[in-house]
C-alpha cells in the first residue's frame, strides 16, 4: 500500500523512497531508470512483463512528464496487461484501490516532473 506521495518522495509499507520506483503485490524495487528518462520504453518494463499483473499502473510524474508511447501500451496490452496512465499522484491513488479491490496489480511510478 502506498500511504504517501509528494514531489520526488513516496512512502510505501513504511519505507520512504526518494527515487523512482516500482511496486508489485509482494515487493518494491527501487532505483528504476529508464533507457530514455522522460520517455518509457518497452524494455524498462521487462520485470513487469515478467510478473504478470492483470493492472500496470504507470505514474507519469508529478506534472505528468514522462511520455507512454502508444507501441508501449500495446505491447503490454499483447500480454494481457490492462495499463492506466496518470500522473502520479492520482496512480497512486488508483494502484491503492485496485490492490484494496483484489486486483494482481503493479505500479511504475515516476516520482517527479
């Protein structure tokens, strides 16, 4: 569960993080990086992939910076992969009540921009 969120700082199952992330059911891997920053790319989410969660919840940021190309969200969307893309603050949000509903969900969040 994410209990907080603010510019370049979340705060998950009672550990803060100062860098971007990403949230599974049973784990958090911090200190993701993307091949191209502000733009995701398909093999940034190859642990994603991997997991297989029924929801990819990509946080794009405090102002919503960082671009999802569309190849991105039909590449998992071949994979079963339902993906919502929001700013941060509101993926957070979401990923929270999708978890909360029983949802296999995963979150790729952007912490800021």
């Amino acid at each position: 569960m994410i209990e907080s969120y603010d510019f370049g700082s979340i705060r998950v199952r009672g550990r803060n993080y100062s860098s971007d992330l990403i949230i599974f059911p049973d784990h958090v891997r911090p200190n993701w990086w993307r091949k191209e920053g502000h733009r995701l790319c398909i093999e940034d989410l190859e642990e994603v992939v991997n997991r297989k969660p029924e929801v990819l919840v990509i946080g794009t940021g405090y102002s919503g910076l960082m671009r999802v190309p569309e190849e991105v969200k039909r590449y998992m969307a071949e994979r079963g992969i339902e993906v919502i893309v929001q700013p941060t603050k509101d993926a957070c949000e979401t990923f929270n009540r999708l978890l909360r509903s029983g949802r296999k969900v995963a979150a790729a969040l952007h912490l800021t921009c």
